[in-house]
C-alpha cells in the first residue's frame, strides 16, 4: 500500500496485516499527491503511537458499572489484577518470535471517554467494547470513532484510528480527518484527505470543508487553494462558506488585494454568490489594516446588493475607523445605529459601546464619551471597570473648565466605579478630590483625601492644594492646618509652597500670628521657601527672633 505520510512523524493510515505492495491509485489530474514506494514494514521505523492506560479500573457508581469490570477482561473472562498490562499489536511483516510486539492502543482503552456521553449514546458502544478486538468490524469501530468525536477527546479518536486493525473506510477517514482539523493539526489533515482520496475514497463536502477551515486558521492559503481544485476535480463544487474560509485565510495573511479580487469575482457568480458574511470577512481585513475608506464602500456594497449588515458588520467599522484614529467618526456611526428605526440596522451591543467609548477616553473627546457612556447605561450594558476609570478622570479635568456642569457626571461615575467594585487608581482619587474642592464640596474632598490616607495612596500636591485653597477661602483655617498635618505627619510628604502660601494668607487676614509663625517655621524646616506678603506690620517684632 502506498504511504503518504513521508512529511509526518506518525504513520495515520492503520496498520493493516500487509503481504504484498499494493498498487497506488490514481488521483485526479489536478490533484497531485507525492507518493513513497510502500514496504512490508509499512510504519515500523517510525515512532509508534503511545500506550494508553486502561481507564477501567475504579468502577463507576452506575448501571454500567459491571459493563466496565467487564472491559478489564482480557477477552476470556479472567479479570487482570493490578495494573493490567498494556495490549499489543503484531507488526506487520515480522516474524512474531524474535522481536518483542510493541503495545498500541486497544478499543476498551477508550471506555472512560465515552462513559461520559448520555446513557442512549453509550449502550451499544459500550456493548462493543466488552468483546475482543480480532471480532470487532470497521463498522464497530466507525462507531467507537463516531463516539469518541462526540465527547470531545480527538485525540483517542485519531489514536484507535492509526491502530485499528482492519481497512478503515471513508466514514473512518473522515472522523479522522475532522478530529485533527478540531486538533488545530492541518497540515495531518490534509494528509489524511491525500490518503482518503488516493485510497479511491470520495470525501464529502462536510469533510472537504474541515480541511479548509482548518488550513485557513492557520494561514496555509496555498494548500488551501488545492483542497479546493481537489473539490472540483472530484465533482464537488464549493459552497460559499468553503469561498468565506478562503477569504478569511488571505486577510489573514494580509493577501487582501487577492481577496477583493475573489470578493468581486463571487459578486457576478450565479451559483455561490457572495452573504453578508462574505462582505463582512473583507470588510474586516481592510479595517485591521487601516483602510477604512475602501471597507466603507465594500460595506454599501454589501447594501447595494440588498444584503443587511449584521452586528459583527458593524463592529468591524467601527473598530477600523478607531484605529485609524478617527474615533468621532465611529461615535457618528454608533449614534445612527442608535437612532436608526430601519429593522435592517442592528441595535448596538456591548462590544459596540466598548470599543468607541474606549477609542474616545484615549483621545480625549470626554463629551462624546460621557454620550456613549449615558446611550451605553440606557441600553442595560455596563461599561468595565477600566473604561470607568478613565472616564471619570475625562469628566473631573472637565470640572476645572465648568465644575456646575461636570461635577455631578464625575460623582455619578466614580461612585459607580467603586460600587462596581473596581478600585479607583491613585491619580483617579486626586482628580476627584480636586473636582470636589473647585466645585464646592470641600468636606467631601476632605473625606476623600482621608480616605487615599487610609488606603496608603500617593498624594498629588495639586490635589491636596486645592483642598486647602478652598478651605482657606472658606475662612475654615483649623481644617486647613488639619489637612496639612495630615499630608506632612501621616504620610511624611512635604507640601509645596502654594499650599503653604494659601493656609499663611489666610491666617494673616485672621490676625493668628502665631499660628502663621508656627506655619512658616515648618515650611523653612522642611526646605519650602515660602512668600513673605502675608506677615503684616504688626508681626515685624515677632519675625526677629526666626531663624533665616
């Protein structure tokens, strides 16, 4: 029998008891499959398989339970104890006697997999497993196959395939060929369909389209391109999702001129003509690249030929124009999905708001922000933490311009951020202190600075600044002095010399001149050079004995 497999570290196709070479068949003109003479010894040298641990040894708390004592058997009815030892397989073409037969897996070997499938899907599997390997058919192991792609393990499933005894027939190939695509294993896949069809098999379009998925995930284009050929040469046209794989693997490997070319070829076929999702696969690759303005026009393309954008559609615009760097062009485009009445359009989801109220906080546009923000909190999605975050930051610098309007976006914000959870940053906790203080709220820009304190927080000096600026505007002097022993004592900061400067101006007007003397030796202790303006005349006595 001829092998296919001279590029692979494992032989896939099961080793038969071979006595002579088989003649190849024949592929299809367009179909090139390379060829290795075959040997007696088809397989030998090449690493086997490993052995898989019978998985029958604790029974399961179930109806099953003695169905599974049963698979310990070693075929006539005596039960190993212990660790039962692994089976064998004869090699193909050695004598038996003088060389030592490798173990391989067995079809009971794979009893645990499929014990968790539901009980109508295990019973006759289960029944197969109990008898000895040389009576199952290739129709029983088809269906051990079949049950062991059903619970997820591919890798059992292609396992019992290479060691399967009998000539595998095109359902047995196909399982295989689908386990390694779901494997992420195409280059073994497409191998496999070699095998398959050189075997004078003819795979299905379900099984042709496993390869292709899988080769374009990968970006293997090109072999792509010849399961394709293949398809026709054997008489099995591909569909459009076939032609959307293929798109997907050349934007993927930034082939996209290709991929417009194929796009606008599929737009004037009468057979496969193109979905929405054709359009929007190429609509993507052109937007990850930056080229919104072509993806705009495959996107009224897409209109014009009476297809509807869907979600998916949308969110790919809307990422190109934001990482082109035009994020006012996506809130544009965000608000008319908003707006917009015609059942054509999707509703914005959350990965929608996401992405524009993310691209927006970076660029600054706060006001826009804070819009998809309200859209986003009306719709029922919740922004992240992080976009939270930022936003908050966006809406307390606003305050320095107008804090009436801005100040209660900002505490609506940061108090959801610390309800949701998330903890604010350090810089996030000063912006707001600062927000506070401008917009009049001193006390609670005092419980906030308070509380950085108790958290261990970094304190900005514009921060704790403007607290002590609004306090001593506010004529509340001992809050302010509070403030300050708070920065210089607990957290061992030293407070720059405008927050000094603020606290000595306003103990002057109230004529505590000790107090400011007191205030003034601090700051030249801890090296601020404070303003003199604020010691008046009737202090002058007083100054005399401060050390300069």
């Amino acid at each position: 029998m001829a092998s296919l497999y001279h590029r692979s570290s494992l032989p896939l196709s099961p080793p038969h008891q071979l006595t002579a070479p088989e003649p190849p068949r024949a592929a299809p003109p367009s179909y090139r499959v390379s060829t290795l003479p075959s040997s007696p010894h088809h397989g030998s040298a090449l690493p086997r398989p490993p052995s898989f641990a019978c998985h029958c040894k604790a029974p399961l708390q179930d109806i099953d339970a003695e169905l599974l004592r049963a698979l310990q058997s070693n075929g006539n009815g005596a039960l190993h104890h212990g660790n039962p030892s692994p089976p064998h397989v004869f090699h193909p073409g050695s004598d038996g006697a003088s060389s030592k037969r490798p173990p391989r897996l067995c079809a009971r070997d794979c009893a645990k997999r499929i014990m968790e499938l539901p009980v109508e899907e295990r019973v006759k599997v289960l029944d197969l497993l109990q008898r000895d390997d040389a009576a199952l058919t290739v129709s029983d192991y088809n269906d051990i196959l079949s049950a062991l792609a059903r619970a997820g393990d591919h890798a059992s499933a292609v396992s019992l395939f290479r060691a399967m005894p009998v000539a595998p027939d095109a359902h047995s190939f196909a399982t295989a060929v689908r386990c390694l695509c779901l494997q992420g294993a195409p280059d073994e896949a497409k191998l496999a369909l070699d095998e398959m069809v050189a075997r004078g098999f003819r795979p299905g379009a379900a099984t042709f389209s496993a390869v292709v998925g899988c080769l374009c995930k990968r970006g293997r284009v090109s072999r792509a391109m010849e399961v394709l050929d293949a398809m026709r040469a054997l008489g099995c046209e591909p569909t459009i999702r076939n032609y959307n794989s293929l798109l997907g693997g050349l934007c993927y490997v930034g082939r996209l001129e290709e991929a417009l070319d194929l796009l606008n070829n599929l737009k004037g076929s009468a057979n496969t003509p193109p979905d929405i999702y054709t359009f929007t696969i190429v609509l993507d690759g052109f937007c990850k690249v930056g080229r919104t303005e072509e993806a705009t026009a495959i996107f009224h393309d897409a209109i014009g030929m009476g297809l509807s954008p869907t979600i998916f559609t949308y969110n790919a615009l809307l990422n190109g124009h934001c990482k082109e760097g035009h994020p006012l062009r996506a809130f544009a485009l965000l608000m008319e999905m908003c707006d917009s009445e015609a059942a054509a359009c999707p509703r914005p989801d959350r990965i929608s708001f996401s992405i524009v109220l993310t691209a927006l906080l970076r660029a600054g546009e706060t006001a826009a922000a804070w819009q998809v923000y309200k859209r986003m909190e009306r719709t029922g999605f919740e922004a992240d933490g992080r976009a939270l975050d930022t936003l908050a930051r966006g809406l307390c610098r606003r305050c320095a311009a107008d804090a009436s309007a801005a100040l209660g976006d900002a505490r609506e914000v940061f108090g959801k951020l610390v309800a949701s959870g998330h903890e604010p940053v350090s810089y996030t906790y000063c912006l707001m202190a600062q927000a506070l203080a401008r917009g009049g709220e001193v006390d609670a820009a005092v419980a906030l600075l308070e509380e950085m304190v108790r958290r261990g927080y970094a304190l900005r000096k514009r921060a704790y600044t403007d607290v002590v600026r609004a306090l001593c505007d506010r004529a509340r002097a001992r809050d302010a002095m509070r403030v300050m022993v708070l920065v210089m004592i607990v957290r061992d900061f030293v407070p720059g010399r405008n927050a000094f400067d603020a606290l000595l101006g306003e103990l002057g007007r109230q004529g505590r001149w000790h107090d400011a003397m007191a205030v003034y030796a601090a700051a030249v202790k801890r090296g601020v050079v404070v303003s003199w303006k604020h010691l008046t005349k009737e202090e002058e006595r007083v100054r005399v004995g401060v050390p300069q």
